[in-house]
C-alpha cells in the first residue's frame, strides 16, 4: 500500500505579519517631495525673475532705487544667497521625501536634518530683513512681516522633528 504522509498545511490565517508601518512616514515622505517640488518651482522662477530683473538696466535701476528706499545696501545679496541656499534646501527635501517613501532611515534622518536647517533658514531671514531695513515705516513693516514668515515658515519643520522622532517611527525605520 502507498503510505502517504499527511503533513499538516500551514493556516494562512494564523501567519504572523509585521507590525505596519506608521502612516507618519508616507505622509511626510509624500508632503516632502510635494514641498520640495512646489519649492524648487516657485523659488526657481522667483530667483530667475530676480536674476532677469537685475540684469536689465532699466528695471534694475527701478528695483534698486525702491529697495534702497527701504533697505540698506547689501540686502538684494542677501536675498540672492537665500534664494540660493532655499532652492538648496528644497533639493534636500525633495531627496528626504524620497528617502522616506522607500521606508530608508537615511530619510527619516536626513529630514531630521533638513528640519533644523529650515528653522535656521528661517530665522536668519526674518533676522536679516530686520536688519537691513532702514528706520522708520519699512522697519516696522519688516519686522512685523519677519515675525509672521518665520512662524508660519516653521511649522513643517516643526512637524517633522515631533513626528519623525517618535519611538515606532525611529523602530519601524531600523535598518
């Protein structure tokens, strides 16, 4: 007689699965790379538009005599170096988005990085606008408008640091 052996089948209902991963990763990898992306388009096209600007005699002398008007000298440099260093930052984003949808620590880490590097960003901004507007109604304006950009400009990288520090996200992201 033909023995067959009758070994017992596996349950697919009693497999053990892992634990899912916190949806806080996927969605700051998804609004890292949207951010990113709107942050490179918007302060692409703002830096050119300045770029062009500066370069035309006409309009550059126009920009020139009403940002002196308001601002002491220096300040277009400096809002050229923070445009540059924004596009930057934004590059950086976008890579820590990506980072964070493949479910990499190098994401989560790197947008850790990219927060603090934001709020920085953010401060030295409003600190240099206050800085170079001359006395009187501009200062005023400049601080007041310093003081509202960097609290909403710190919001996201906020966000990041509570949310990409919490113990299941830094355990489901253990390589």
């Amino acid at each position: 007689m033909d023995q067959q052996t009758n070994s017992p089948q596996p349950n697919p209902y009693s497999v053990v699965h892992d634990a899912p991963k916190p949806g806080s990763i996927k969605v700051f990898g998804i609004l890292n790379v949207v951010f990113g992306a709107i942050g490179l388009i918007c302060g692409g096209f703002g830096f050119l538009t300045l770029v062009v600007m500066q370069s035309s005699s006409e309009m550059g002398d126009a920009i020139q005599s009403a940002i002196s008007a308001q601002y002491s000298e220096g300040y277009m440099t400096f809002i050229m170096f923070a445009a540059v260093i924004g596009l930057l930052l934004n590059i950086f984003l976008l890579t820590c988005g990506i980072g964070l949808l493949k479910e990499r620590n190098w994401g989560r880490t790197w947008s850790l990085g990219y927060a603090v590097l934001g709020i920085i960003h953010a401060v030295v901004g409003a600190i240099g606008a206050v800085i170079f507007a001359q006395a009187g109604p501009a200062a005023m304006g400049a601080g007041f408008g310093a003081i509202i950009g960097t609290a909403i400009g710190v919001i996201y990288p906020i966000c990041i640091l509570i949310f990409l520090t919490r113990p299941n996200v830094v355990e489901a992201l253990k390589e």
